[in-house]
C-alpha cells in the first residue's frame, strides 16, 4: 500500500490534499475488492487485504484528526499573532 504521509507535513492545505488522496484511494480501492469474489483468495491474500483495510482506516482516522489539530495550530498562531500586535 502507498504511504500517504499525512503527517510528514504541517502544511494543512497540503496535509489536507494527502487525505484527499487517501480516502480516493480507499474508496477505489473499495469498490475493486466489492468486484472479487473473496472465496477464491488464499489466506495470505485475505490476510494482506485485511491488514490494509485495517491501515487504511486507521490512516484516515488519524488523518482526520491530524488535520482538526493543524487547523486548531493555525487559528492559535493567528490569535497569538493579533494580539501581539494589538500589545504592540
């Protein structure tokens, strides 16, 4: 599975657009596997299928949540930054 390195950046806008990118990506990803018939994989394949899923989700989840704290840093430093110029 690509990594989609949400985290690897504190830019929002572009944190914003790797999660974009990743929840594309899961809901391609999706919508193949709804097109396999599972019963025919092995278990090492079911496994892998599996353990992506569960990456995947997890990925999203602290994605979300990654992208909430980015947007929280950044309505702060501009609170901080006005009223230091209000001090000023």
């Amino acid at each position: 599975m690509k990594d989609f390195a949400i985290t690897a950046t504190r830019d929002l806008g572009r944190a914003a657009e790797r999660l974009q990118d990743l929840e594309r990506y899961s809901d391609r990803r999706d919508q193949l596997l709804e097109t396999l018939d599972l019963d025919l994989l092995g278990r090492d394949q079911l496994s892998r299928i599996f353990a992506d899923d569960e990456q995947i989700n997890e990925d999203l989840a602290w994605g979300h949540l990654y992208i909430s704290h980015l947007a929280e840093m950044e309505a702060l430093g501009s609170s901080i930054s006005s009223d230091l110029r209000l001090a000023a």
